[in-house]
C-alpha cells in the first residue's frame, strides 16, 4: 500500500523546509491525527530525490518501491525522533540504510535505465547539442558516483550535493565525523580522475 501518491513530475530541490518538518512532528507528538499523513507529504520530494542520488537509477518501480520503504520506516521510527538532529538529517539516516539493506539482497540490477535520464536532463530551452553534451556528462558523472562504494557514495551524496554539513552526515550515516572526512577523502579522489576526463 502506498503510503503518498507518486506526483505527476519529478520533484525538485526546495527551500529549506526544516521548520515545516520539525512543526508537523511536534502536531504529531501532540497528537494531531492529521500531522503524520502531512509530515509525509512534506517530506515525499526530498525522500525521492535523496533515494534517487543514494541508489542511482534503477528502474521506476524498484527507485519507487525504495522511496514507499523509507516513507514506511519513517512512519515507524518517527515516534523515537529525539530531536538532538534535524529532522531531515533523520529521515535521510533512513533513507541510507534502506539503499544498504537494498544493495545487499540486490547487487547492481537495473541502475543504467534510460527512463530515469528526464531527471536529470532538462526538456526544452538549450539547443540539441547542448543537450546531448549535457546528456554525456550526466551519464559520464552517475558512472563514476556508480564506482564508489556504499559509504563513501553516501557520505559525497550527503555532504556535496546536500549541502548537509559534517556533524549531520555522521549523525544520519551513524558513524562520527572523522570517519565522514575519511569517506569524504576516498570518494573525492575517486571523482577526481573521472572529473578530470570530463573536462
């Protein structure tokens, strides 16, 4: 059963909505029947996107099965949410342990799936050859972010593209902030020959 309808388009980075989360929690705590089914509305578009960035492309249904499952276990574990991190830093935690337990029963099925490359690719606007350049980079980029390992696939997700900073990573990767900057570390020097023959 689906816990939040899937939306018509693709979700896309929004303003920081650490307050709306942290109210709806606190509506919840309280007792507000309606504050849960809320909070999970609210939080539908950064689950997809982080989802989507932690396991990459892996077809619509299994990337959606994986969005369903941290939704769920949000449901579950909101309850023990005791507001010594954001709640966004939590529910990304969430998020990252979902991919893990995925990868392990499912080792790199499907992740190269064209349908996926709308996210990423913009329709209309730059001209054709722009477009297929940018297209390449894309593809060139998730090839390499493909090559990391879990953790240090998280951690560059978290802290690079997320903005999130170190002491959050830790606490949603469960693990502190010198093992972050050791991840941190590996991944970039990774990237950075895959960057270097993109350019």
């Amino acid at each position: 059963m689906r816990l939040v309808d899937k939306p018509s388009s693709h979700p896309r980075p929004s303003t920081d909505i650490e307050p709306s989360l942290a109210a709806l929690v606190e509506r919840h705590r309280s007792g507000d029947p309606s504050a849960l089914n809320a909070l999970m509305s609210e939080i539908y578009p950064s689950i997809h996107r982080i989802i989507y960035r932690l396991a990459g492309p892996r077809g619509r249904d299994v990337h959606e099965d994986l969005v369903q499952t941290s939704l769920e276990q949000v449901c579950r574990s909101i309850d023990t949410f005791e507001g010594r991190s954001r709640v966004t830093t939590f529910v990304f935690g969430i998020c990252h342990r979902v991919v893990a337990r995925s990868r392990r029963y499912d080792r790199v099925r499907s992740w190269f799936k064209r349908d996926a490359e709308e996210v990423c690719i913009p329709q209309g606007g730059p001209a054709p050859d722009e477009l297929l350049e940018r297209g390449r980079s894309v593809v060139q980029a998730r090839a390499a972010l493909e090559k990391l390992g879990v953790e240090e696939r998280a951690a560059f997700v978290l802290h690079e593209v997320e903005d999130l900073p170190l002491e959050e990573v830790a606490a949603a990767l469960n693990c502190s902030t010198r093992t972050v900057k050791r991840r941190l570390r590996a991944a970039r020097e990774q990237l950075l020959p895959a960057r270097e023959s993109m350019s």
